[in-house]
C-alpha cells in the first residue's frame, strides 16, 4: 500500500523550521526512484478521471512531483513561486504560513481563462499556501479542477480551508 511505504520512508525532523514544528521532510522518498514512480503513478490514478488542462506545482517541492505528474498525463506544468523568483511578470498573493508569512507569485501568462488546473504541492498543512495559490489562479481566470498532495496533515485543518473552492481535495498519505 503507498501510504504505508509513505510513511515507512518520510523523515520526521523536529523543530525545523522554528521550535515546536515537526516537519514532515519527503527527502528520503526521492532517493528511492521506484517509490517515486509508485507515487506518481498513484496520484495519476487519483485524479484520472477529472478533465484537468494542466498543474500547477507549488514551489518547491510541488515541483517535483507535479512536473512528473504533468509529464505521465501529457499535460502543460506551471510553477507557481515564492516571491521575487519569476523572471517574467507576475500576479501576488500574500498569505499566512503556520510559522510565518510569505507571498506566492505566478506568470500573468500562465494560465488563460477557462482552463482547469490541478493544484500539486507534497504537503497539506494548514492550507494557507494552497488557498494562495487557488486565489492566484482565479485571478488569471482559471478554474480549480482539484487538489493533489502526497501528504495531507489533517489534524491542522487545511482540507477546510479549501472548502469554499469547490474541488476535490486528493493525498496518498494522511497524519
């Protein structure tokens, strides 16, 4: 079962990124190539069915996952970034982390209206990044088609948060 090789491989690494945090680090899953292809293959199959024009990969480590996704399902990725780090023109969102603040930026020219993107990112938390990143897309005129995540920390609530978007909300593994 892929949550159980999930969790039997995702580090657990205690006050980082500040005291009183443990962060769930999918550095070790990357290490193992066929476990990535596992999970790729499982959030392919999660969200097959849905019409889905393209993801869009929050950085960094949505990245990883949402590229190969993207690539398996023929489909355009985009990357959306912490601020400052697009080199073209961007549209912001500032949000709320739970250990802090920061503002999410995506080419203006990345997503047309009407097309439906998949949101990827490793990791649901309190849901303040990926509400970020949903505000971002509806300003360009997109539409959310869903949410996928390899990891999804239900306990801080971040699948509320995500509620008023209407999408289904996808995760291989949940604490």
């Amino acid at each position: 079962m892929i949550e159980l090789r999930i969790k039997q491989t995702v580090r657990d690494v205690t006050d980082f990124p500040k005291p009183g945090i443990i962060f769930k680090d999918i550095t070790p899953i990357l290490k193992d190539a066929g476990l990535c292809r596992e999970i790729t293959a499982a959030l392919q199959e999660q969200v097959k069915e849905m019409k889905i024009d393209l993801i869009a990969g929050i950085e960094s480590r949505g990245f990883l996952f949402g590229m190969s996704l993207a690539n398996l399902m023929g489909i355009p990725f985009v990357p959306m970034r912490k601020s400052g780090k697009l080199p073209y023109k961007t549209v912001r969102q500032e949000y709320d982390l739970e250990y802090g603040s920061a503002a999410l930026e995506l080419h203006e020219d990345a997503i047309f209206a009407g097309q439906r993107v998949l949101i990827h990112d490793d990791l649901l938390a309190t849901g303040g990044t990926v509400v970020a990143a949903s505000k971002l897309i509806e300003k360009l005129g997109g539409e959310i088609a869903g949410y996928s995540f390899i990891i999804a920390l239900d306990f801080l609530k971040g699948r509320e948060r995500l509620k008023g978007f209407s999408a289904p909300v996808y995760s291989l593994a949940s604490y």
